[in-house]
C-alpha cells in the first residue's frame, strides 16, 4: 500500500517503548525430533524470564536472547545446562552481523530454516528485539501499521519531547510518514509505559 494512503487511515500513533539489555545468540544442533522439541520447550519454558526470538528450526535451532545489563551469569547457567545434553552448542554474547551471517550460513549446510527477524525500519538492520515500536491505527483501533525502529535509530531521533520524536521516527521511516508531521497530535493518557497520541481529524 502506498505510503500516502496509510498515513490518510491513520488516527491514533502508540509508541511502545521496549526494555534494552544485553543480546546473545544460542545455537544447538540436535540429532533427531524429540531432542529438537526438548530444546523448543527449553526455550519457550525461559521466555518467562527474559526475552527470546527463535531464529531458526531444523536440525540447527538458534534463538536470539536479551537479558538485563549485566546479567552474563543467566547465559553461563544456560549454555552449561544445554551443553550437558546436546553435542553442538554455541553462545555469541552479542547480536551482530556477523552472528547473523555464520547462522545462515549454517542453516544452508545442515538444511535448518532461516525464521525471519524483524528488521528496522530506517536503517534496515536486523534487530531480533527493536527498541521503539511504533503503532499506527484507524479510526476504531484498528491497526493500520506497526513499524520497529532499533536502538541506533531511535538514539539519532531523540527529542526534547515524545511528539518531536515520534513524527522524527516517521520522517526518516523507509515508507515515509513524514505527511502526519502536519497534522495535529493530542496526547492521550494511557496505561504502562505506552505513550499515545489521537490525530485530530482534518476539517473537509
Ligand atoms: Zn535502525
């Protein structure tokens, strides 16, 4: 859809802001079916306490994690516990290109399956856990457009107050919503840490 004709459905922009921390990558191969289901119920059983995005299914199953600043120890406990278990296991303490680039190159040897990572918005970087997601509704709530932005991007686009910097995330969006930078936003209050903003509708 053009551009243009989102930003004219647009009546209501929510920004969520995401909690950062530290990233890292695990990568597990397994050697059949039952050990692939322990290690996605492993994962699925740990995203109860920290973040987790699964990045690949097949015999190489890699998951992208995001603990608290600091929390290094919670990645050792978990690598060790895998690692008691599974022939193959690798933790990156980062997310980067370069983890990215080793993961696909794996999954194309052992026949596992890329799954899709979010990317940003305005850089195009991939970003399992984008920072700032910005949503874009209709009239009745419905969503028109959820748009992610990384921690780099929505560094550069910090502004002295959450309207500047909304409509800065916008205008530097790849599909361009630079046209609502014209109209008129009204703060909302809402629940949690969301802030939300009603689009004045524009007079006939
Ligand atoms: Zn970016």
């Amino acid at each position: 859809m053009a551009a243009s004709r989102t930003v004219e459905k647009v009546s209501e922009i929510v920004i969520d802001p995401k909690p950062g921390g530290s990233r890292a990558v695990f990568l597990v191969e397994t050697r059949n079916s039952e050990e692939t289901r322990e290690v996605m119920n492993f994962f699925s059983d740990i995203s109860d306490y920290l973040q987790v995005l699964p990045m690949s299914k097949g015999s190489l199953l890699s998951f992208a994690v995001q603990v608290q600043e600091g929390d290094q120890k919670m990645l050792d406990e978990i690598r060790a516990k895998l690692a008691s278990r599974y022939g193959f296991v690798a933790l990156h303490r980062s997310f980067d290109a370069l983890i990215y680039n080793i993961l696909t190159e794996l999954c194309n040897d052992t026949g596992s399956k890329l799954l899709p990572v979010p990317k940003c918005d305005i850089c195009g970087k991939v970003d399992p856990f984008p920072e700032t997601i910005v949503n874009l509704a209709g009239e009745d709530g419905t969503p028109v457009a959820s748009r992610k932005y990384c921690s780099t991007c929505t560094a550069q686009h910090s502004a002295t107050n959450n309207k500047d910097f909304v409509i800065s995330l916008l205008s530097a969006d790849r599909k361009d919503f630079s046209r609502l930078a014209q109209r008129k936003l009204i703060r909302t209050p809402t629940r949690k840490q969301r802030i939300k903003f009603k689009i004045e509708p524009q007079a006939a």
